[in-house]
C-alpha cells in the first residue's frame, strides 16, 4: 500500500484533480495560487546555484577543454537533429490538418505589438557584461557562458587549487541536490494548485474555439515525443526509453504543471542522476544547457503556430517560406528562455521573417499557456532524452 503512494503516483492524481478543481470550483483554485507560486519560488530558488555548481563540476570533471569540446559538438550535433526533426513534424502536421480560424482580432481588440527579436540582438543577450547582473537577474544563458569560461580556466590553474574550487562546488552541488530532494516532495500539493489554477483561470472552452490549430500541436508534439524521440534515443544511446521515461517522470510532470524548463531543472538534474543512472558530467551540463538553447516542443509549436496565423489571415506560405519558417523556428526555439510563455514572445521573429503583423500572435494567446504546458514537458523529456544518450559518448 505503501508504495502505492509515491510523490509521482500523487503527482499523477494531483493533475487530474487540478483539473477537475479548476472546473468545478475555479474560485477556491484562484485563491489557492499560492501554493503553487510557493512550490515555484522554491524550485526557482534553486536554479542560479545549481546551474553554476552543476556545470562547473561537469566540465572540471571531464578534464580537459578537449573532453569538453567534444562533448559541447556532440551535444550541439544532437540538439540541431532533435530540433530540425521537430520543426520538420510540425511543418509535415501543419500540412496536412491545414488548421485555420474565421476568428479575426476585432477592431480596437488592444493587442500591443511585442518588441521584434533579431538575430544580432539575440546574439548579443547571450553574452554577460556584468556576471552579477546576470546572476541577480538569472539570465542562465549569460551564466552558463560564464561557467564555461570559468571551469575551462580553473583547468588551466595548479591542480592543488583546482581541487580546492572543484571540492567547494561538488560540496554546493550535492547539498543542491539535498534540498532538490525535499522540494520534490511538495510536487503534488503545487502540481495541484498551479494546473488548477490554469483551468480556472483560462477555461477549458477556449481550447474549442481554435480545435484545429490545437489538434494539430497536440499531435506533432505527441509523435514526436513518442515515437521519434525515442527512437532515436534508442538507436544512438542504446537503452530503452519507455523504462528510463518511468525513472525521470517526475520532471516531465513538473514540467507540464509549471510550464517552465528553467524551474523543473533541479529536478531534471536530480532524478537524471540519481535514478536514470546519467553520470554527472552529461546530467551537469546537458541538462543546464538543454534547458534553454534545445527546446523541441517549442521548435514545433513555432512552426504550427506561425502556419495556421498565416492561415487564418489568408495568406499563403509556399515551399521557399516554409524553409524560413524552418530556420527561425530553429532559432527562436535557441532563444527562448525557459520560462512560461517564451515561445509566444519570440515567434514575433518568425512572423516578421515572413512578413505576417506581430499582433497576429492575438489570435492564439487565449491557448497559449494550456499548450505551453505540453511543449515544456517534450522539451524537458527532449532535454532528459539528450543526457543519457550523450552520456554513452563521454
Ligand atoms: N515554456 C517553455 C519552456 O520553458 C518555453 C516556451 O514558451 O515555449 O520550455
């Protein structure tokens, strides 16, 4: 009986429950919003310590910048084939379901256009000026930049102070993990309020009024994170995805609950390691990594998106613009942080690219958080799927 309740088979009765709550009783949901905000500020609490432990003791533990350039192409390698095969099954959906709206943004519908993201400009936002800015406004793209300069140096330095540093931030690193162990056991009670909260908030009708476009991301998503991923994983990692999905569950369901990729990385990071059998040198820095530059799930749900706008405005997209499609929907997926929401800011590059109005991202915001959930847990699942495949090429 004992066993029976596990934090992941409480986790598991938490969603359903957040849901029914949220339709039956959306104001005790709404006033209970702080459990989850809570459960979340815990896990974010994590996040900036643990990404600079874990990523420093990956990279001083794999020794030598060689080991680490290896690894960072090999990861690049993987992350670029799991994306383009995810842009390519959004495309290939899209195509096929053909999804569309009548629904137009009526006339003064106040919709402010979001800032434009370039390429220069996103160049640039991963590049730190003042590491403790990035710090203090957890820019993890910035710090991870940093880290690796900082380990790849520290590999350079006399080895009696290499070990001082590298016992020092194994020491933060496990005791991050302790306290990763404690909050897990929370998962349920903010699983619980945090998709309750969602439900009531947003409702469930509005996922009627565009069925198609969310069939069609639904689908992608699904196939992707059931069939191709996995194989892949199976064929380049040679191990068996469904029994290493059951040790790493729990992640992907935070992932689903908080639609965010940074807050479910101590998570990922702990459960990776300490029951998906990943070393710490892949858990400790692919994962960190993974979080933000490889997000599949939003990779695909770019491309559906900016398809069905294009769509529902009438506007006809053929073979050369699709290929845009594909190349921004790349980089906007490197871009986005791992935060909810991320993917809807940054389509506004895509849409520019192909030349439909910022605001058009008005017609699938109602939707958005709802599918934000699901394409955060394939981009976690994506991200757990990377460390154990690349941990057989260390
Ligand atoms: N919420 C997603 C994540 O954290 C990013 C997105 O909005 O697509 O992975």
């Amino acid at each position: 009986m004992k066993r029976f309740f596990t934090t992941e088979t409480l986790t598991l009765a938490a969603i359903v429950l957040g849901v029914l709550a949220g339709v039956w009783f959306p104001e005790t949901m709404l006033s209970l919003k702080w459990m989850g905000d809570l459960f979340l500020m815990l896990l974010k609490m994590l996040i900036i310590p643990l990404v600079f432990a874990s990523v420093f003791v990956a990279i001083v533990s794999l020794g030598s910048g060689e080991a680490l350039k290896n690894l960072g192409l090999k990861a690049f390698g993987y992350y670029f084939l799991t994306t383009a095969l995810a842009v390519t099954m959004g495309l290939l959906i899209v195509n096929i379901i053909d999804p569309s709206t009548t629904h137009q943004l009526a006339a003064g519908e106040a919709i402010t256009p979001p800032k434009e993201h370039s390429f220069a400009s996103l160049l640039l936002s991963f590049v730190p000026s003042n590491i403790f800015t990035s710090l203090s406004q957890g820019k993890i793209v910035q710090i991870l930049l940093f880290v690796i300069f900082f380990a790849v140096a520290v590999l350079h330095i006399e080895p009696a102070k290499r070990e001082t540093l590298q016992l020092f931030f194994e020491a933060v690193n496990d005791a991050m993990g302790k306290i990763a162990e404690w909050i897990i056991k929370l998962t349920p009670l903010g699983v619980f309020s945090l998709i309750g909260y969602v439900i009531a908030k947003e409702g469930l009708d509005t996922l009627w009024d565009l069925e198609s476009y969310v069939l069609a991301v639904l689908l992608a998503l699904f196939i992707h994170a059931l069939i191709v991923l996995p194989l892949l994983a199976a064929f380049l990692g040679r191990f068996n995805p469904l029994d290493y999905f059951r040790k790493v569950r729990e992640a992907v369901l935070i992932a689903f609950s908080t639609a965010s990729s940074s807050a479910t990385l101590p998570v990922s990071i702990e459960v990776a390691g300490e029951k998906g059998g990943v070393r710490r040198e892949s858990a400790g820095f692919i994962l960190p990594l993974g979080a933000t530059v490889n997000m599949d799930g939003t990779a695909l749900y770019e491309a559906i998106a900016v398809m069905f706008i294009a769509n529902s405005y009438g506007v006809e997209l053929g073979f050369s613009q699709q290929i845009v499609i594909f190349l921004t929907a790349t980089f906007a997926s490197v871009g986005a942080a791992g935060i909810p929401g991320a993917g809807l800011v940054m389509m506004t590059m895509i849409l520019s690219a192909v030349g439909l109005p910022l605001e058009a991202i008005g017609l699938i915001a109602a939707v958005d958080r709802i599918l934000d959930m699901f394409r955060t847990s394939i981009n976690v699942w994506g991200d757990l799927l990377a460390a154990k495949v690349l941990n057989r090429y260390i």
